[in-house]
C-alpha cells in the first residue's frame, strides 16, 4: 500500500511538472510572440546631408507608428532602432556593429553614398541585410544580386539614364549638356550617365562640373555655365545647394533649361529659389509622386498623415518613405517566428506589392534582383502659379537600365 502512495504521489509531482512546464512554455511562446520586430535605421539627422535624407525617415516613422496603432504586423509592434550618422563613414560602421549587438533584423536608411559601399560590406560580414532607402541607392543594389543588399530609392546610375533620356525629350534638337555634381563618387557616376545617355540619344557635347560637399558659392560655376551656353543644365545636388545655385544660374544671362534630380530635393525649395522673373525652363524628376500627383490608397493615406503630423506635401521623398514602410511591412508578414536577418533577407526578396499611387510601377523584389523594375516622373515648373504639374506619363527603366515604354 505504502509503495502505491508513493507511486501516486510521485505520479501527481510529476503531472504538476508537466503542467508547470507547459504553462512556463505557453509563458514564453506568448513572450516570443509579443516581442517587437526590431530594425535599425541609419539617417543623417545633424550633418551637412540632413536636409536631403531626414523627410525620407520622417514619413516612413508616421508610417509605422500608425503601422503599431493599427496592431502591427503577425501581432507584433516594429521597433525603430535609429542612428544620427551625420553622412560619416566611420560613424556609420559603428552603427551597424552596435545594430547587430541590438538583435535588429535589418539596416534601413543610409547616409551620403559616400557611406553606402562601406555599410553594405561591413552588413553582410555581420549577416544583416540592408535597405536603402529614397532618395539615395548605388550600383550595389542592382543585378548581379548581392546578398545582402537592397535598394529602394533613386539608384543614381538609373537616375543619370532617365536624367538623359529627359533632357533629350525636353529639347530633342539639343547639342549640349551640362551637369553639377557633388565630388563624391555617387553623384559624379549619376551626371556622367546623364551626359552619356543624351549624347547616346544625339547630343554631342556633355561638360560635368563638380563641386565640394559643403559648397554653397555657385557663382564660379554659374559663370562656367554661362560661358559654355549648354542646352541643358542637370544636376546630381542636395536639397541647400540647389537653393543656392538656381537663383545665380537664374539672375545669370542663361536662359536654357534646369532639369533637377529630386534627390530629396522637396518642391518648396525647388519653387522658392526660382526668381519671379527668371528666364528659366525649371523642371524636375523624381522615382516618387510629388505635391497633388498621385492617386490611389497608399497616397491618400500619406497625404492624411502628413496633414495630421503638420507636415507639409511638397516632398517626393515623403512618399519614399511611405514606400519604403509598405516593403518592410509586406516583407515582415511573410517571415515566421522572430524574424531574425537570414528570414528577413528572404522575406525581403519575395516583395511584390502595389504602390497604391505613390509611383508609376510596382515594388518588386526577386531572389536575382534586389533593386526592380522602376518608375519616373517628369514635372514641369509653372512660374505663374508656382507649382509644379506632370509632364507625360511615367518613365519605366529596368534594374540593368534598359528604358521601357
């Protein structure tokens, strides 16, 4: 009889072990499943490239915090680790190393290209996949497939080929090109395809100016402009120094067209350093809808979080942003469990979501393409009503630069 008790007795132990344990694991699998998906975000919210790359940061936060209101994604909240990289190189590194310390499953963002390179190699020695974003990607984003690479932006090797292609359809009898560049690798290879693609397209002459970083005096190479008489002046600039530049080439005898790339740009910079009585053409080009262009959910719904945030819509780089938390969003409903690097890298390269109105393709990527398929907008500046409207439909270009009707 005493061997049965204690039979028993042991027996009920260890059911309430079982059960113990079981409800300790329930514990934890609710846990797990509770814990937020965290990815880190590399801006420059301080230095000198700051006003180009934070509205990209601020409309993808108004995305994911009404993304979190709204439950998340699998039933998590998404944690933003951010970072103030301030466009230097080596803050940068120490940001991913300290990202990858944190358990983020991703590097979003990115400073100047000057950083780009950098950041992707030390990511992929660390396992982490990185997504650029808008305004900014480089040549690492597209075919051949670099593991851990991914663009969603204005790669600007694709930007400088629809910057030609644009430059010839707005005065397809031209013979020369000019364009300004920073000195720095990303926006000299971006004006050289530009040059290139308009002589590919009739032009004969193409003349590239490069500028420091930190230049805010254009007169020299206003005057350089002036001397050469080019039918065409493009640009590879920031949001300052487009605002710096436009009003000299403006009060100067040029009287061509000024095709800006909208690296970020914004159209209130845009429209308020053009003089009233400039003789500039003004038009500018952009991967994402800017003020009033655009229609269809995803649109709207920037445009009524921008109006709650105060935010003004004069920026296609708030749509990048939007853009860009609609990838994350749809890359992260298709990972399971906790979603850590390797699965988000997969994840990643099964996207392929409508853009809702916020461009003229779809946002795609593949196992063998990290980049996609793209679109282009071209928009005329109305001088009168100081606004800028559409010119045409959208410009498609594939990821190996092939421009598609």
């Amino acid at each position: 009889m005493l061997k049965e008790q204690i039979a028993a007795t042991l027996l009920g132990l260890a059911r309430i072990a079982a059960v113990a344990a079981a409800t300790v694991s329930m514990a934890q699998a609710a846990q797990a499943a509770e814990a937020p998906y965290k990815l880190g975000y590399l801006v420059d919210a301080s230095g000198q490239q700051s006003t180009t790359l934070k509205p990209t940061f601020d409309a993808f936060q108004l995305y994911i915090a009404q993304l979190n209101r709204a439950g998340g994604v699998n039933g998590r909240q998404v944690q933003i680790v951010t970072r103030d990289i301030q466009s230097d190189t080596q803050r940068s590194l120490n940001a991913v190393e300290q990202l990858r310390s944190e358990s983020v499953s991703a590097v979003l963002g990115l400073g100047a290209t000057n950083t780009h390179a950098p950041v992707y190699a030390a990511a992929q020695k660390l396992g982490l996949p990185v997504l650029a974003s808008n305004p900014i990607n480089i040549p690492i984003v597209l075919p051949p497939v670099k593991p851990y690479a991914f663009g969603l932006g204005q790669e600007l090797s694709l930007a400088g080929i629809i910057g030609g292609h644009f430059a010839h359809r707005l005065r397809p009898q031209g013979k020369t090109i000019a364009c300004v560049a920073f000195e720095v690798p990303g926006s000299i290879l971006s004006c050289n395809k530009i040059l290139e693609q308009a002589k590919a397209e009739g032009y004969q002459r193409g003349e590239l100016y490069t500028v420091p970083i930190s230049q805010r005096d254009f007169r020299a190479v206003v005057d350089r402009i002036v001397s050469l008489n080019p039918d065409v002046v493009a640009d590879c600039i920031g949001r300052e120094h487009l605002a710096a530049l436009l009003p000299v080439l403006a009060a100067s005898a040029y009287s061509g067209i000024f095709l800006s790339m909208d690296t970020g740009i914004g159209d209130k910079t845009l429209i308020d350093a053009v003089p009233a009585n400039s003789k500039l053409q003004v038009y500018s080009f952009t991967r994402f809808v800017t003020h009033g262009d655009g229609a269809g959910s995803q649109a709207s719904a920037l445009r009524t979080a921008l109006a709650a945030a105060h935010m003004p819509d004069d920026d296609a780089s708030y749509a990048g942003g939007w853009a860009l938390g609609l990838v994350v969003t749809d890359a992260l409903r298709r990972c399971q469990g906790a979603c850590g690097p390797d699965a988000l890298r997969a994840a990643l390269e099964n996207v392929d979501i409508d853009s809702g109105g916020l461009t003229g393709a779809r946002l795609t990527f593949t196992p063998n393409d990290h980049y996609g398929p793209s679109a282009w907008r071209l928009y005329r500046y109305d001088a009168a009503g100081k606004s800028l409207s559409a010119v045409g439909g959208w410009q498609r270009i594939a990821s190996d630069g092939k421009l598609t009707p």
